[in-house]
C-alpha cells in the first residue's frame, strides 16, 4: 500500500471506531433545528453533513484542518516562488498533517504518473464544437472516464462495504492527476488552434498545468500554485462540494460523482461567478469608455446593474460575513507582483465602491467580495484572457478538497444522502 493510502487507512479506522461508538451512546442527540425560513431558504445554515477536511466560519473565513490561508501560506511545503504547493494541501486535507517536502515531493511523481488522460477522452472533446463552453467540454470529459474507474470495476465483481474507501482512493488520486492535462487540452483546443504543449515531468502539479497552459513565467507558476490551493475546498455545503457528495454516496462512481460537481460549479451564482465578474468590468470600461474609472463611475454602474435586477458577480456569500480571504490572499499576491497593473487596480476600486452600496439596499446579507472578484484580474495580467475559461482552472482545484472529502465519507460508510422534504400543504397545514 502507498504510505499516503496507508495513513489514510490508519486514520480512518481510528475515526471511524470513535465515531461507532460515539452513535451508539448519543446517537438521539440533537444539533440543530430547522426553520421556515430555512425551509425555503436554500437550508442556510442547516448542520446535515459531515465534512472532514474543512469547515468555514463565517467570520473567519476558510480553514482547512484547522490552518488558515495565511497559516498554509507559512507551513505547505513551497514551490520556487514561495506560494504552497497543492500537493501539501491535498496530503494536509486527507489525513490532517502537514506534509515533508519529500512526502510532497513523493506525492507530486505519483500525480505525474498517473496523469495519461484516455485517448478516447481527448477525442471525444474533439468531436465537440471549439465553441463548445470550456465547463461543458470540461463535465463531458470527466464523465466519459468514468468507464476507467476502479471503484465501479471492484463494485462490479463484488466489493465488501468496508474496502470502498479503497478504489475511491484510488480513483480520486488518476482523476486529480489528469485534470490539469484535460483542462490544458480544453483551453489549447478552444483558445490556441489545438497547438498542444507537452507535459513537463520536472515540474510539479500546478506548475506544469500552467506550463500547459501556455505561460512559463515562473511568477505565474507561483500563482497557479495558490490558486489551486485556495479554491480547493469550502467544506461541504457549496453546490458543487455537495452535489459531489450525493452522487457518490449513491455509489455512483467518483467521475460522475465529479461531474455532477462540476455542473453545479458551472452555475452562475457559484463557480461561474469568475467568469461573470470580469464580463461585468470589462463591460463597465467599455461602457464608460476608460480603462481608469474614478469611484464615482463605477458607483454609477453599479446602481444600472441592480437597477437591472441583476446581482454585482463576486460579491456575497451564503456563509461568509467578512471579505473572503481567498480573495484577500489573491490581492496579496497582486499587490507583490503586479500593483500597477490598470485591471487590478479596477478589482480594488471596485471593492471600496461595492460593499457600501450593497450594504445599503439593506437585504444583502454579505456586501463583501468573494474568491471570484480577484481571480480573473489576475489570469488576464499572465495572458489567460479567455474568462470562459475561468471555472474549468478553479474545477481543477476543487477536486483536492471534494475528493479527499469523499474518501472520509467512504471510509465512514456513510450512507446514500436521503434528506426530507416536504410540501408546501404540509407547511400550511402546520403553521398556516
Ligand atoms: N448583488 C446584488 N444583490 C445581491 C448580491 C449581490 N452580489 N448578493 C446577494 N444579493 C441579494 C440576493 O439576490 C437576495 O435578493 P432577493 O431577496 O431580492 O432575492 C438578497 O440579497 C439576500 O441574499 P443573501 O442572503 O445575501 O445571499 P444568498 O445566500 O441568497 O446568495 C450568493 C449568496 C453568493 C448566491 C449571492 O450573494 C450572489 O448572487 N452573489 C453574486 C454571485 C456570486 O458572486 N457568486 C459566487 C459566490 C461564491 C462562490 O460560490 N464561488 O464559487
């Protein structure tokens, strides 16, 4: 056994006697009550699953087993530039300790070696029209691996309930090893006439996604470094977190499980809100016919935006009540690297304008940014302008998170997601 599975499945069983015995003496005990409001309300708040690898406070923002961005930013084993690696996270977020170097560097080799992506695959994304959205070429490709998994395969010829958590293992570590070759053949197909760049083996994970990518300057290596850890996971209660999460606990295997995700992450209100914000600024500049607006202008498109009925893109949250530090930690980096740049310095003048209008309407409950606000600023400065684009990078993170996840909820045994619903008539009839 690998030493990453094998101190998984030490991990595991050790939680997973606790959490036996823990249900048998205080299985009854309640945690939460529902509201009507929560009824209706998309179950805002509601404590129905459990989430191993991270958990968000509203206040606080994201930490993963414990460690803030800062925090993972100071302690992940680091690339050339200074950013951590992903492998660091992913290890972090699968058995709750902070990796080696050479437990990352271990790590990294088996990512390289299991990154072949299925010929048919890549043909079948040829097939597609180049028009094709990157996100549906992006589900397509995901779901059409899903006849390599080696958990269906073992399910096939007859798996025992307690080994499932072995070939999801599995197939979570060749699903998040090929992402970035899909992602990187999407964009070159879709973007760059199908000039495809070969994979660089002496490079690590999200390095050599940006390498295939098309841009070798070691400062974007750095910043594809720390986006793909900082968009890697929001605990479970996100669309696509949690959508991962019902299809797999069907037993449905890890790659439909993944593109169902995947289609909850192409919604505009969540992953596609990167794509979103950076349509709206460059339609606001071209609307007020300038790349440097003053506070005044942007204010004024901001009111015809929400005059429209349309929401501000990467702005609110359904947990957070704070600016999100993942967009905190990419404004850091923008501020060591590229503060002159006109763009950048739009997505700032933007964030002193947004919150107190937002906070003004008096309904918003969180007037400030999130992940999506700085993202695209960024991806446009290193050449990456083709915001389509935008989810399909932050679905590449989002398996590190969503995937260890998953192979908690195996190794717990977690049953088939089943929550109640009700009708609107039984509502009335109890409080009408
Ligand atoms: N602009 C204008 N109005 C907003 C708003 C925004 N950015 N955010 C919330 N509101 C409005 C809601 O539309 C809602 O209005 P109605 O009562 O008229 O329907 C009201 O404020 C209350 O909503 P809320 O409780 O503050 O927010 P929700 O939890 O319902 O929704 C959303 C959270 C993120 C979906 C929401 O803030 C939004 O639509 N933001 C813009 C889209 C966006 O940036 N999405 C990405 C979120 C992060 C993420 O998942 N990334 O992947």
């Amino acid at each position: 056994m690998d030493p990453l599975k094998q101190l998984f499945y030490e991990k595991a069983q050790a939680l997973g006697a606790e959490v036996k015995a823990l249900l048998k003496e205080k299985g009854t005990a309640k945690i939460d009550e529902v509201s009507l409001k929560q009824l209706y309300g998309g179950a805002r708040g509601v404590k129905m699953m459990v989430w191993e690898t991270s958990s968000l406070d509203p206040h606080e923002g994201i930490r993963f087993r414990g460690y803030s961005i800062p925090q993972l930013r100071e302690l992940l084993p680091k690339g050339s530039g200074g950013e951590p690696l992903p492998e660091g996270l992913f290890w972090l977020m699968l058995v709750g300790e902070i990796p080696s170097q050479e437990q990352v560097d271990w790590l990294s080799a088996q990512w390289r070696a299991r990154s072949e992506v299925p010929a048919y695959t890549l043909q079948m994304i040829d097939m597609l029209p180049t028009d094709t959205h990157p996100m549906v070429q992006f589900v397509t490709a995901i779901a059409s691996m899903a006849n390599q998994s080696v958990f269906a395969q073992r399910y096939d010829e007859g798996l025992a309930k307690t080994s499932y958590w072995d070939p999801f293992y599995e197939d979570a570590m060749n699903l998040i090893a090929r992402l970035p070759h899909i992602a990187a053949y999407i964009y070159r197909r879709s973007f760059h006439g199908g000039k495809h760049i070969p994979s660089d083996a002496s490079l690590d994970w999200a390095a050599n996604f940006a390498h295939m990518l098309g841009n070798d300057d070691p400062v974007f290596y750095d910043l594809m470094r720390l986006y793909t850890t900082i968009h890697s996971d929001h605990e479970g209660g996100n669309a696509s977190a949690h959508t991962t999460h019902v299809v797999a606990s069907t037993l449905s295997n890890p790659y439909l499980a993944y593109a169902g995700g995947m289609a909850a992450l192409a919604g505009p209100l969540h992953g596609l809100a990167n794509q979103e914000v950076i349509k709206w600024i460059f339609h606001m500049l071209e609307t007020l016919d300038t790349q440097t607006p003053t506070k005044e202008q942007i204010a004024e498109y901001v009111h015809e935006t929400l005059a429209k009925g349309q929401v501000i893109p990467g702005y609110g949250h359904a947990v957070l009540r704070r600016p999100d530090p993942r967009f905190l930690a990419q404004k850091h980096f923008a501020e060591t690297h590229l503060k002159d740049d006109p763009l950048v310095q739009v997505v700032w003048k933007v964030f002193e304008v947004v919150p107190p209008i937002l906070q003004g309407l008096g309904k918003v409950a969180n007037p400030w940014p999130n992940v999506d606000a700085h993202s695209g600023a960024l991806l446009v400065h290193y050449g990456i302008t083709e915001c389509s684009f935008y989810t399909v990078l932050f679905g590449v993170s989002r398996a590190l998170g969503v995937m260890a996840a998953q192979c908690w909820a195996r190794a717990l045994g977690l049953p088939i997601e089943r929550p109640k619903s009700v009708t609107s008539q039984w509502v009335f009839e109890q409080f009408g």
